[in-house]
C-alpha cells in the first residue's frame, strides 16, 4: 500500500487547541490590565475619601466640643441673671471674684483642648479683668486661660459690626480676627444673650472662644495618605491655611488648583466651618504602580502561553478520533445503554478493541435483562408472601372479637361487625392486586375502625384530616390498619383512646400520620425501635408494612415513629407519589 504523507492528527489537535487558547489568554490579560489599573485609581480615591473623611470627623469633633464650651455660656440662665444685676462696688468685686471667675475657669477646663476665652460684657459695673500681653501669644505667657472686658472695646470692630442678627441658639460664627492669624489661632464667635426679659433675645455681652488651628487640625497627617501627598485646609476665600505635606505651597499662600495639572485632587468641605480640606496625589505614583501592573501581567500571560503550549504538545499525542469514540461507547455503557456499537475499517489493535466492546455490550445487556426479570419475579414473590402473611393476623383478632359478641347475644353488633369485616376483606383482596387507591385505602381503614367502634364504643375516638388531593393517588394496600390495631392493643391511657389519621402530600411524597393520645414509649424503647424491620419490640404487623413498603419504593421510604411518654405517639408512613403499577399489571 502506498504511503501518504500527512501533519499527524495531534499536531493538528495541538494548534487549534494553542491557537483557540492563547488568543482569549491575550484578551483576558488586557482586560484584566484595563480593569486592574481602574481598580488601582479608584482604589486609591476610595481610601483616600475615607482618610479625609476621617480627618474631617475629627475636626468637626473639636469643633462640636468647642461649641459644647459655649453652650454652657449661651444657654446659663444663672449666669446671665448675674452678668446683668450687678451692683457698683465690693458687692459686684465679690461676685465677680467668688461666682463669675470660677465658673469661667470650670467652663474652660470642660475640654482637653487649649483655649483662650475672650468675653466682652455690656454690664460696666463689672470690673475688666485682663492683661497686657505685648504681642506674645497668650496661651503661652498666662496661667488664666480668659479675659474680661467691656463691650465698648469691640463694638466699632468690623467683624463686631458684620456679625449676623441672632437666631436663638443657632447663630455663631468661625473666623481670625485681630491676632488670630499671627498666633495661629481659629476663634468661634458668639453672643451671650438675655431671653428672659422679652420675647426677642436681648445682647448682654459677646464671647470669643480661641484654638490653635494646629490642634484644631490635629488630624490632618499626609503620612495617613502616602509619601509624595500633600493636604491642604483652604477658607472660603482659597487662602491655605494649613499644608501637610511635602509640596512648596505652605501655610499664607493662595490655593490655586491650575497649579497641580499633573495630580489627583480630591477634596471636601469641612462641617460647620465651610472650610475645604484638600488631597494632592501625584500622578507619578500612578504611573509606577501601574507600570509594575503591566510588567506583572505581561510576565504571567507568557508564563500561560508558553504552559499552554507545552501542555497541548504533550495532550495531543493521546487524542485521536478512534480513542474518543472508544470513549463515547464507554460512557454509553456505563449509563446503562448497551446497543451502541462501533466499527473501525481495518484490522488493528482498534478494530480488535471495537469488535470486543460490541460483544461486550451484548453480553451485558443479555445478562442484564436476564437479572432484571428475575429481580422483578423475586419482588412479586415476596410481595404476595407479606401481604398473606397480614391478612390472617388480623382475621384472627376479628374473629375474636365476633366470638366473644355471640357469646354474649350482641347480634345487632355482630351484624355490623360482619359487614364491616365482609367490606375489609373485599377491599383487601382487591381482586388480586397489590395495589389500590388512597380513597379505597381509607375505606378500608374506617371499616376496621367501625369492627373497634362496635367492641369499645365510647372509649375510642377517631377523626380523619386528609388532603383530598392525594386521594387520586395509590399505595400499596393495607398500611394504615396494622398502626390502628398496634394503638388499640398497646396505647391505652386510663380507658379512653383518641386516633387522628392525617393524610398530605409533601413535594413528590404521600405522607400518612397515625396520631394518639396514649400513654406513649419511653426514650429507652425508641432507642431499641430505631430500625423497624430488625428490632424484636416492634409488633408484626408494624413490621410487616414497613418492608413492604421498603421492599416496593425503595430504602428511603418506610415507617418512623416518634412518641413521649404520658403524650402520646405519632407514627409516619410515607411513600413516593408515583406509584408504578402492581407486579401484577392491574
């Protein structure tokens, strides 16, 4: 035979499989480049709102603690009564030196912070109380953190005279004024006010609160956000009040935001100051980053690539298309379809392999069937036999009872027994067949009860709650009486018994509950009855309907029975609702 030259079938497997691979390796690693160095910028902008979010949390806080300060100026109804009823003299030194003073300096020393209160009085009679500190900064050269004067000093003063009209309990204002900048201070403007005296707030002196804008900025780090950053607190009028940072725009100068074309500027107001407190990032360490994201992402793509090749090298030498359907035959047989077949021209190793395969499945296939019919005979057998071995046993403890009612001339009883009897047995036999529907089921069920109802009478109550949908359906015949029998013969609390039959359907399941009132089984006996079919303490008819159904359904369905002593026990019976037709075909 003549041979022809030919690329090997897995050397053509080898490139489409590299071909179709590393194409969607390259785009992957693109987008995922793309999508990385977003994520890194966004990234950086999330943290870094969150720092500055922080920083400004905590100087609102300093803030908040500052007002809270002249809160307890503003709103002392007492200290106002005194600022404003002094009398000339020893009488307002006295109470000046024995109730104002301590109480500024116990106002003062509310918070751990550094400030320097300025109050200003209308009340002349009280006396000022200041000193002369020439052009030191005050919280440096005194022990006493305030100052008294009269209002006459500032009220030519032009923030004095600008200061908004009062708006009880709200209006205030954050500003430097006078020596407030070349100390580095931020003062909180506010008046103290008379509401007692009419329904308009009356003005009685004015209180200015002042803090190092270095501890009022205490926060503000640009360590918090990285090397390189700067941050910068800005006014309303874009002059900088502070810079944290390493940038050569410092305190006094004026923000200009033209002057950063290349960084990342990210920025937010402070409440209650409508100050901005400002981030500079830049751009430089963007580009680092996602220089390194490149290299990183262009080192794992050839890392992928070349991995991919070597591996479709080696793959490929064990693919062809006889080994796949080899393989597809295989996978047929294992989900139980035995018929496939396969046929290779020529005679090798594979048409060898192929013709064994094919008298493989047959065989199986043969022997199967053969197993299954046998299986099907074996069940019909043991059926029949569970279901005689039932009926006796309870003909035996009717007829008992139809002894014991003609011995004592109960015929009218005995008549009704023997109809009920007669309907228990037509409907057991059933005309041969294993099965009979859930209605019938029930019927026979009450018939049995009625034969009791006769012998025990008032005793013994019943009642059924069945879900009418599950009627159409069918079970196996003869699973509820044996559970009734069993709690007439064993539950008997005192000399009453109540039985509650429920019936429902759950998901693809028939459930049946057998439910009394009884005297219950102890927690030792419940332990012994844990496998129904094997345990010497259940009763023979009990047993006998859980192998049947057992035996029919499967091992996942049966009888379960849970009890308390002195409550009362409940028995479950369930099953699947598509029952398949008896073995006898009916």
């Amino acid at each position: 035979m003549r041979k022809y030259r030919y690329m090997p079938y897995g050397y053509k497997l080898m490139l489409s499989y590299c071909f179709f691979i590393v194409i969607p390796v390259l785009l992957i690693g693109y987008f995922a480049n793309s999508l990385y160095v977003q994520s890194i910028r966004e990234h950086t902008e999330s943290n870094v709102n969150g720092t500055l979010s922080q920083m400004s949390d905590n100087i609102s806080y300093k803030m908040e603690d500052i007002i809270r300060i002249s809160d307890l100026f503003y709103f002392d109804h007492s200290l106002v009564r005194h600022l404003k009823n002094y009398e000339e003299g020893w009488v307002s030194y006295e109470a000046t030196t024995k109730y104002l003073l301590p109480k500024f300096q116990t106002f003062i020393e509310a918070t751990n912070q550094q400030i320097w209160l300025s109050i200003y009085l209308q009340n002349e009679t009280i006396p000022e109380i200041y000193r002369d500190y020439k052009g030191e900064d005050p919280l440096i050269v005194s022990e006493r953190l305030y100052d008294l004067y009269h209002l006459s000093r500032i009220i030519d003063k032009p923030w004095y005279v600008q200061f908004p009209e009062e708006e009880y309990g709200i209006t205030m204002q954050w500003q430097q004024i006078e020596s407030d900048a070349e100390y580095g201070y931020l003062s909180l403007l506010r008046r103290m006010v008379d509401v007692q005296s009419g329904t308009k707030p009356r003005e009685i002196g004015f209180l200015r609160l002042s803090v190092y804008l270095t501890e009022l900025f205490e926060s503000v780090d640009y360590d918090k956000i990285g090397n390189g950053a700067t941050i910068f607190i800005t006014d309303a009028d874009d002059n900088i009040m502070m810079a944290s940072g390493e940038s050569e725009y410092q305190s006094g100068g004026q923000w200009d935001e033209t002057l950063f074309t290349d960084y990342l500027i990210i920025e937010q107001l402070i409440p209650g100051l409508e100050w901005n407190i400002t981030a500079v990032i830049p751009n430089q360490i963007f580009k680092e980053k996602i220089s390194e994201v490149r290299l990183l992402t262009f080192v794992i793509i050839l890392i992928f690539i070349v991995f991919y090749f070597v591996s479709g090298a080696l793959l490929s030498r064990y693919f062809s298309r006889k080994v796949g359907k080899i393989v597809s035959v295989l996978d047929s047989f294992q989900e139980g379809n035995f018929h496939k077949r396969i046929h290779f021209k020529g005679y090798d190793e594979f048409s060898r392999i192929s013709i064994a395969l094919n008298e493989m499945g047959q065989n199986i296939g043969e022997l199967i069937h053969k197993v299954y019919v046998a299986e099907l005979d074996k069940k019909e057998s043991e059926l029949d036999m569970l279901q005689a071995q039932i009926n006796p046993h309870f003909l035996y403890n009717t007829l008992s009872s139809i002894n014991r009612l003609a011995k004592f001339g109960e015929l009218d009883k005995l008549q009704l027994m023997v109809m009920d009897l007669a309907k228990f047995y037509r409907l057991s036999l059933n005309e041969g067949r294993i099965f009979l529907s859930i209605s019938e089921e029930l019927e026979q069920a009450n018939a049995y009860i009625n034969i009791q109802k006769i012998k025990y009478e008032d005793r013994m109550g019943t009642s059924f709650d069945i879900d009418p949908e599950i009627m159409k359906y069918r079970t196996i015949k003869l699973i509820l009486q044996p559970f009734i029998e069993n709690i007439l013969e064993h539950a008997w609390c005192a000399d009453r018994i109540h039985i509650r039959i429920v019936g429902i359907r759950e998901g693809d399941t028939i459930l049946f509950k057998i439910i009394d009132d009884g005297v219950g089984i102890s927690t030792e006996l419940l332990e012994q009855l844990g496998d129904i079919d094997e345990s010497a303490n259940v009763g023979y008819g009990i047993r006998n309907v859980n192998q049947r159904i057992k035996l029919f359904y499967g091992s996942s369905y049966g009888v379960t029975i849970f009890s308390k002593v002195g409550i009362g026990t409940t028995v479950c019976i369930r099953f699947p609702i598509a029952a398949p037709k008896d073995s006898k075909g009916k």
